[in-house]
C-alpha cells in the first residue's frame, strides 16, 4: 500500500524546522505562512504539537501527585494528630488543668498518676506563681481555693525526686480529694486494721477516717500517714489535715480526701479546710525508703529480757486462780513476764488490786520464782469507780458536746469517762497516779491497753485542740514512756521514738486473713515498714477457750518468730506433747531469733531499717511485692509458715542466694518459687548459706 504523499515531507519538515530553529535567520511572515502550509491547505504543525504532548503529560502527572500526598499528608494530620492538652510543668510532674490529671515520672518512666483537685470547680484557674519557675506551680480558683506544687530538694543529691503538693480552700465546708491509680503497683504502709491484707490494693476500703481505731473496717491501732509503691513511689500526708482515705478495690484506685464536715474532725483552729502531702521517686525503693521515711528512731531498744524471754498474758476470771497459772508456769518454764491483762481491780480506772482476787503475796510469789509482772491500764475510768467521781469534781476527763460533764464512751461491755490527756494538769495527775500503783504494788512494768481515738465520746470537748484526733494516742503513749522504760502497747501514733512494742489485734481463732492467723504477716510488716519494729502477738482471747490443736500450735510457731513471744496461760490445758512442742519454740525463739534481733537493733538504731522485712526487700519485682505468706528477720532468715490446716507442703519464693532448711538439711537457690516440705511440727525457716545474684 502507497503511503500518504505528506508522510515523508512531515518528517524532513520536522527536522528542517528543529534545524532552522537553530541556524537560519528568521523568515518574512508570508514567507513563514507559506512554509508551514502545504497547497493543499494541510496544517504542518499538527505533528510538532503531537511531540510535545509526553512532557506536558509528565508535568500533569507530577503535579497531580503532589497534590494527593499534599491531601492525604492533611487528612492523616486531622485525623491523628492531638493537640497536647494544656497542662503545667513542675520538675518531671505534669499536671493537665482541664481533665485535672497528675503523671510524674522518672527517667523517661511513668510512676504515678493520678487526678488532683476532684472537688475544684471545671473553669481554668488563674497562676498566682511569682516568680515563675520551672520548680513551682501556683493555681487559684476564685471560688474554690488553691493548689501549690513545689520541687523539694532535700534528696536531689541521693537520686530523688519531691514534691510537695499543698491545697487550701476558701470554706472550711469544700472539701479536697486527690486520687492516684494503683494499677500495676503494689502497695505499702499506712496502718494496721483487723483484717490486714497486703499489697494494700488487694483490700477493699471505702473512704473512712484516717485515725487511731479498733472498731471493724476501721484503720487501725496504729496508723501512719505514709504509703510507700512497688514502683518505687512514697506519698507522705503532713499532720492537721482531716484525713479521709479510702482503697478502691475495682477502680484500683487510692483516695485521700480532706475535710472537717462529716470527718471525726469536731475541732479545728483554721476557717478552711487543707490538704498537704509529698510524693517522693528514685530508682529504688529499698533506697527511698530509707532516706524519705519521716519516723524518728529512739535511742534505746525495749529491755533485752523482753526480748529473750516469752511474755505470758494473764487474763483472770471468775474460773480460773492466779496462782495456780502461775505455778503451771513455774513447773513448765518460770522466766519471762506475766502480764495481768484485766481483773485485777474491782473497776476500771481505780488502779488497786481487788483482794479477793490477789492477796499481798501474789506479786512477791511471782518474784520469788525469777519472773517479772506487769499489770495491764487503760486511759477509760468506768461509772461505777471512785475514779469517776473524782474526775468528774476536778474536770480531769474528756467532756461532752455541751462541755459541762463527762462524755460517756463504751469500750468490751464497760460505760465510762476518758481522762483527758490533753489537759496538763489531767496529765499530770493521770502520771503520778500511774507511778504510784507500779510502785506500791512492786510491778516491774505496766502495759498500756486501748488508747484509740476512736473511744473519744461523740462530740468530746477537750481542754486542748488536736489537729489530729490521733495525737490523743500519742499523747497516751507518751505517758506510758514516762512510766515504764519500755512501752507495750497495743495502739500508737508518731511514737516511733520511744523503746516501744506493739501489740497486735486480739487475734481470732482462725485461719483466715479476717482478724487470723493469715492477718498476722502482713501486719508485723506493716508495723516495720512505719517504724515499729518490735511487736508481739495479742492472745488474751486464747486464755478464755481451748482452740483446735492445729491452729494453736502454727499460733505459737510464728509468736516464736517475732522480736517478743507472747504465749497464753491457758497452754495448761493442751496436752503434754504439745506442751512439750510449745517448748521448743520458746528454746528455739531465744536460741535463734532473740540474737539475731539483738544483732538488727544495732542497725535499726541507726537507720530506722525494720527488722522484719518484705521479701521485696531483697528482691524489688512484681512478684515478691504481692508476697504476704512469708518475710524476712534481716537478710539472711526467711520464715515461711504453716497458714493453711494440714498443710505440710508449701510454694516458697526464694531470694538470691543459697538457703538451707535446718530442719530437713535441704539446700535451695534462688531466685524462684520452690515446693518446700516440713513437718508440721516444726517451725519452717531458712538460713541464707551464700549470696549470690539472681540471673
């Protein structure tokens, strides 16, 4: 087929043309026309224009591509990019205003969150910060209050980080409440309650005063405003603030809140209600712990004999003859302390003997056989005693909400006054009289009983007001140093500096972590990590009935392995193989823990570290933080005892090191949960051999 006549003479004319471009010198304009136009009238700059189409295409295309990254890079924006919500900056805390959430961290790391200010209104305060610095917040809210957030440098030099959060309202009617989220936290400290359980989230407690008490679902005997976190976080609560705390088992959340309407609080001396604590972090709790603890350490430890020798409790009634306990114990093991609980006067309150339950001879009998006596007081003065009377005429005890007569108070199945130890002159008197009755009656000691807040009648007036209805028991317990070298009580609060032994809860006669045996390991821990590092078990209850065998015995195996052992008179009525076992603990309690005790007071005198530790002492991991079966007598004994009936076997989380178990002659390496076997008889413990590091 012939190829169309223009074929040939379109490309020669595309090249003449690229060519002419190049050399010829531009042509006339008819000239042009009748160059670019053929006779024929066909357009010869078609096919050029058709050359140039792939670069435009090009231009087109890169264009276009550019504009879909240019659109998908602003929809990607829009859709996930959020802008930081407003917040302020103090040292590593960040407080986010409008959602009123706190996060601090560490290194890089979350420690702890939480919300400050749920009570404070939702409009933005206004700073008050001036100078400002990177080192303080100052917020105000017109009709609320203000919040003020300052770095503390006190350990800067040890690694730690501080800080002081401080809030006060405009009304003593507002109230404060700061929350912070224990998720994936273990925690410590606080107090002591009948129901002790640790890590603390794993208790459900709905928001309660945080005072000294007794009474069901309340803190506790002893208190301490201090909590200490796995994730190596301390929070400390100043003194005068209405403190209200409360664990959310479900939210996993700790509350404190301030407030004097509706809180034990009946007395204050400011017009608005306030809030003050310090968050402290490092990069070790064992480290933290013992440079931001705020307990003062005594100078001296409670009497070595104490210590050594068991303390036997005495608790009289119409069935039983002191002097015959007192023989048993003579026959069976006569040295220690016999502690004379109740019954010995005919009220309370009135401190004399009741001769028709002690004659003259009894306190010289137990002296004669190498024993110590104590006899048991408490701050109460029952309707029926002369010491009512005389109360009530001189104004020494604690008044009613019209502060013209006693306020009545009711503690086991007594009605009573409570002396007033805000009162000086009270005091005094309360003093003398208590050193009177240790003195004419030839007691080597007295033991103080009861103590709490709580015991206050409703709506007391007192001579003195208390920031804190707690310093009532520390005012109590201050007496009872003054009276008695060593103190052994069963309440406390900032008594830490004394020679002191806590008494636990009168303890059930149970297995179960509801006032039971499995309550007791996580209280003495407790009582250690706030300073009180001497304790024994209450077992007053035990002197009124014979228990199961089982559970008396296991009882007595970790009373062997506390800094005092504390033992029933009512042993008497178990029969002679178990007296026999009861023995061995004693033996084994001044044989092995007494010394080692005598050993750690020295380093507890200087560094206030507790005797009875955690397992996360030696061993900081998620882990041994939740660990409430067993705990440690320094670094190098472990007990792990029997908490379970008919147990004779046992999942036990051994630190780092070698351990040996005496009483099979096993070895074990840590670090690790092991079956450890024993006989139920015994007392299971392990003694560190080596130290080694986990790997």
């Amino acid at each position: 087929m012939s190829q169309p006549a223009f074929s040939r003479f379109t490309v020669e004319a595309a090249v003449i043309t690229e060519d002419s471009e190049q050399h010829e010198p531009a042509h006339p304009a008819n000239g042009n026309h009748a160059l670019h136009q053929s006779s024929n009238g066909v357009d010869l700059t078609g096919p050029i224009k058709l050359l140039k189409t792939p670069r435009e295409i090009k231009l087109k295309f890169t264009v276009m591509c550019l504009f879909i990254c240019i659109l998908v890079g602003t929809i990607l924006i829009l859709v996930y990019y959020k802008e930081e919500p407003f917040h302020y900056v103090v040292g590593s805390l960040v407080y986010y205003v409008d959602k009123k959430e706190m996060v601090i961290t560490y290194d890089g790391l979350g420690r702890l969150q939480g919300q400050m200010g749920l009570f404070a209104p939702t409009d933005s305060p206004a700073t008050c910060s001036f100078p400002k610095s990177s080192d303080n917040l100052c917020l105000r809210w017109r009709d609320y209050g203000k919040l003020e957030i300052n770095c503390v440098n006190n350990f800067s030099s040890s690694g730690i980080d501080c800080y002081r959060i401080s809030w006060v309202t405009n009304a003593p009617d507002y109230s404060i409440k700061d929350c912070f989220s224990v998720k994936n936290s273990h925690w410590y400290g606080s107090g002591v309650r009948k129901d002790q359980n640790l890590p603390l989230e794993s208790m459900d407690i709905p928001l309660t005063p945080f005072i000294t008490n007794d009474r069901e679902g309340q803190f506790g005997s002893v208190v301490e405003r201090y909590w200490l976190s796995s994730r190596i976080i301390t929070i400390k609560v100043e003194d005068g603030s209405p403190l209200l705390v409360s664990m959310d088992n479900n939210a996993q959340e700790l509350c404190i809140e301030s407030e004097y309407w509706d809180s034990f609080h009946y007395h204050h001396n400011t017009s608005d209600a306030h809030l003050d604590y310090t968050i402290c972090t490092g990069n070790d709790l064992v480290e933290l712990f013992n440079q931001t603890k705020t307990f003062s350490i005594p100078s001296e430890s409670p009497s070595s004999s104490l210590l050594s020798e068991p303390v036997w409790s005495l608790e009289v009634t119409n069935d039983t003859s002191p002097y015959d306990i007192v023989g048993d114990i003579q026959r069976y093991y006569p040295n220690g302390l016999v502690d004379i609980r109740s019954g010995f006067s005919a009220s309370e309150g009135d401190l004399t003997f009741d001769g028709s339950v002690f004659n003259d001879s009894f306190i010289p009998y137990v002296h004669s056989i190498g024993m110590m006596i104590s006899a048991s007081v408490t701050p109460f003065v029952s309707v029926k005693s002369d010491a009512f009377m005389k109360g009530n005429l001189d104004g020494s005890l604690v008044k009613d909400p019209r502060g013209e007569v006693p306020g009545l108070t009711m503690w086991g199945s007594e009605i009573g006054g409570v002396v007033d130890l805000t009162d000086s002159s009270a005091k005094h008197s309360y003093n003398i009289s208590l050193r009177e009755f240790q003195q004419s009656q030839s007691l080597d000691l007295l033991t103080f009983d009861y103590g709490e807040s709580s015991y206050l009648p409703y709506g007391y007036q007192i001579s003195t007001e208390l920031d804190d209805p707690s310093q009532f028991t520390h005012e109590y317990v201050e007496i009872a140093n003054s009276v008695s070298g060593t103190v052994i009580t069963r309440s406390a609060y900032q008594n830490q500096g004394c020679p002191i032994i806590i008494r636990t809860f009168p303890k059930d006669d149970s297995w179960t972590v509801e006032n039971g045996l499995s309550s007791v390991i996580p209280s003495v821990i407790n009582l250690g990590l706030i300073g009180y590092p001497y304790m024994a078990l209450d077992l007053r209850e035990f002197s009124r009935k014979v228990m199961d065998r089982e559970l008396f015995l296991s009882y007595m195996q970790i009373s062997a392995c506390l800094p005092v052992m504390q033992i029933p008179t009512n042993l008497f009525e178990y029969n002679s193989s178990d007296r026999a076992l009861v023995l061995g603990y004693i033996q084994f309690h001044k044989s092995e823990i007494a010394p080692l005790v005598d050993k750690l007071k020295e380093e507890y005198l200087a560094t206030g570290t507790p005797i009875l530790r955690p397992m996360w002492w030696l061993d900081n991991n998620d882990e041994t933080a939740t660990i409430n079966s067993q705990f440690l007598i320094g670094n190098d004994l472990l007990i792990a005892p029997r908490l379970v009936s008919g147990q004779v076997k046992s999942q036990v989380y051994i630190p780092p090191g070698d351990w040996k178990q005496p009483n099979t002659g096993l070895y074990y390496t840590g670090c690790g949960w092991q079956d450890v076997s024993f006989r139920p008889e015994k007392i299971p413990y392990l003694v560190k051999t080596s130290t080694n590091p986990c790997i």
